[in-house]
C-alpha cells in the first residue's frame, strides 16, 4: 500500500477503512465479521481507520478499538466529534461549543480505550458557534496531548481559512466521487491545496452505488438508511444506474471491476488525496485496496470525467430533513 501526507507530516495509507457501516446505516451489522475486516485491512497495508462519536450510537468507536489496541503503533485512527444523537436523525443538531468539545474528546478517547486521538476531526461546522473558538480548544486538546492532528468535515472555503488561521488542520474530509464532485466545483479542494491540507475523501464509491452491485432499491435491506437516499430512489435510481453502467463498460474493458475503476479515479487526483472507502466484508475490502494498483490512462480518466461531470447525478446527498444539516 503506498502512503500519502496528509497536512505537514501525518503519513497514512493512500486508502483508509471507514467503518461507520460495521455498525449501523447499511443494513445489518455483523460484529465478526467486522473485526476480521478491520484485520484483514491492517494485514493489507491500511494504516487509517475512520470512525466517530455518533456512529452506531456510540458503539462503534469500541469496535474498532479494540481491534486496533494491540496494533496502536502502527495506525492512525480518525473519529469525529460535533453532533448531538437522536433516535430521530432529522433532529440530530451540532454542538461545536468548547465545552462540549471536552466532554466529547474524554468519552472517544474512553470509548477507543486509547490514551489519544491521531486525527480528531469537527464533524460538521456549527453554525452557532464561531469556529475560530471550536479549533482554538481543539488546539488546547494538542497541547494537551490529548490529540494529535485536527481536522474538518464537509466545510465551506472560508470556514477552512478560518480554521487554519488558528492551528494547522491536516485533513478536510468531504464526500468526493465520480457522481459527488462538489470539492471541485465550490472552491474547497482549491483552499486545501493552497494551504497545504490534506483531502480525505469519504463515500468514493456513491455509498455503494458505483460498484454496479445495487440494480433496484430492493437490493437493499429494509432498515438501510440509503432507502431514504434521494439518489436510491425511483427515477433517481434508473438515471445513476445508467451512469454506472458506463462503468462497468469501461471497467470491463480494462479488466478491472467497477468499484476499482471509480476508486482508481480518486486516487489520481492528486498525491494530496486519501480515499476511505467503507466495508465491513472481507471480499470488498479486498477489491478495494486492489484499486491501488489500477493505474489509469489519460484518455480513461477523460472517459470518466466525460461521463460524470459535475452536477451528473441525480437527486441530492441527502434527503431534505437533513439536507441543511448534513451539508455546506
């Protein structure tokens, strides 16, 4: 697995494990089969595993802990802090105030059963709190030694400046893909490249959708949460599908599955640029850090790009209870 730099100087795989899916969001979770995948990934080469306090209700945090406790050494670990649980998930709100911030990094910290955190991101902005006062006591959390790099989610460009201004942030992470390619479009790539931050880009795969595997809503579970997914639905499904089908036209030409292709397409743009696909099954885990290896042609990423260009696929992120909420 090569490495890439995120900010100054956190070196992590150039693929990472998010693992919010081996809890909850996609269906069932199986806890074995979890731990044998997040084994499997340190066996491969990933050293970034991506987690956060509001993933399954808290417990996925321990999951990954305490796979990862006897490997503390030679990983990085990741977790968020920001949001503010509900059983209902359109009344989840943010809480970036310092003094929520302290209580939220001990329960992580207690929750991974680690004495810190490599890289502590702020989930989501908080639009009642200024985020020079949220990164200011994530600073006062370095100093501590509490955590080690501070990173952002789904931030808007100036938010970005703003937070740098105040301390070094190594990571923005935001949803990036063939079919989301936002960070392009509102200016957030081009302010991480001019400070020097890196770009940690989650749901590279459309949250499933461009391994070509789903070909109707009723692929999914019932208590998936992509059923809600203006993008899983009706119309929305037929129009991404045919996109991706051009996928697998082009994946099956160059001998790769289709997964593959749209994660290689990540990976190539830019050394600054680290992808975490989710899974918690061995099999995708495995095709997806073989993405590494597929290396593309000039002429096959303009094939991508012809066939995804911004703005191509259809139906929001998110549906409208948490459309506000969840985005810039």
């Amino acid at each position: 697995m090569i490495t890439r730099r995120l900010g100054q100087d956190l070196v992590v795989s150039a693929e990472g494990l998010g693992c919010m899916g081996m809890s909850d969001t996609y269906g069932p979770a199986d806890e074995d089969e979890a731990r044998a995948t997040i084994v499997r990934a340190v066996e491969l080469g990933v050293t970034l595993f991506d987690t956060a306090d509001i993933y399954g209700a808290g417990h996925n945090a321990p999951l990954v802990g305490s796979v990862l406790g006897e490997r503390r050494d030679d990983v990085i670990v990741a977790t968020k802090f920001g949001f503010i649980a509900s059983p209902d998930a359109a009344a989840r709100r943010i809480d970036g105030r310092p003094e929520h911030l302290r209580v939220a990094c001990e329960a992580s910290l207690q929750r991974l059963g680690f004495d810190h955190i490599d890289l502590y991101y702020l989930h989501r902005v908080d639009p009642n709190t200024p985020i020079e006062e949220t990164v200011g006591a994530m600073a006062d959390l370095v100093v501590a030694g509490k955590v080690r790099h501070l990173g952002l989610s789904e931030a808007s460009p100036s938010e970005i400046r703003r937070a740098h201004s105040v301390h070094p942030i190594a990571a923005l992470q935001s949803e990036w893909s063939l079919w989301t390619r936002d960070p392009e479009v509102d200016g957030a790539l081009a302010v991480t490249r001019e400070l020097g931050i890196g770009f940690v880009a989650f749901s590279p795969l459309g949250r499933g959708f461009l391994s070509g595997e789903l070909r109707s809503p009723d692929d999914l579970d019932a208590d998936d949460l992509r059923r809600t997914n203006p993008r899983f639905q009706g119309e929305n499904f037929a129009r991404n599908l045919a996109l991706v089908n051009h996928v697998q036209q082009l994946a099956r030409r160059k001998g790769c599955e289709p997964s593959q292709l749209a994660l290689a397409w990540v990976l190539a743009r830019g050394d600054d640029v680290v992808a975490i696909p989710g899974s918690k099954r061995h099999r995708h885990l495995e095709a997806n850090i073989a993405a590494a290896d597929v290396a593309l042609t000039s002429a096959e990423l303009e094939a991508l790009d012809a066939t995804f260009p911004p703005g191509a696929a259809a139906g929001e992120r998110y549906p409208g209870a948490l459309r506000q909420q969840w985005t810039r």
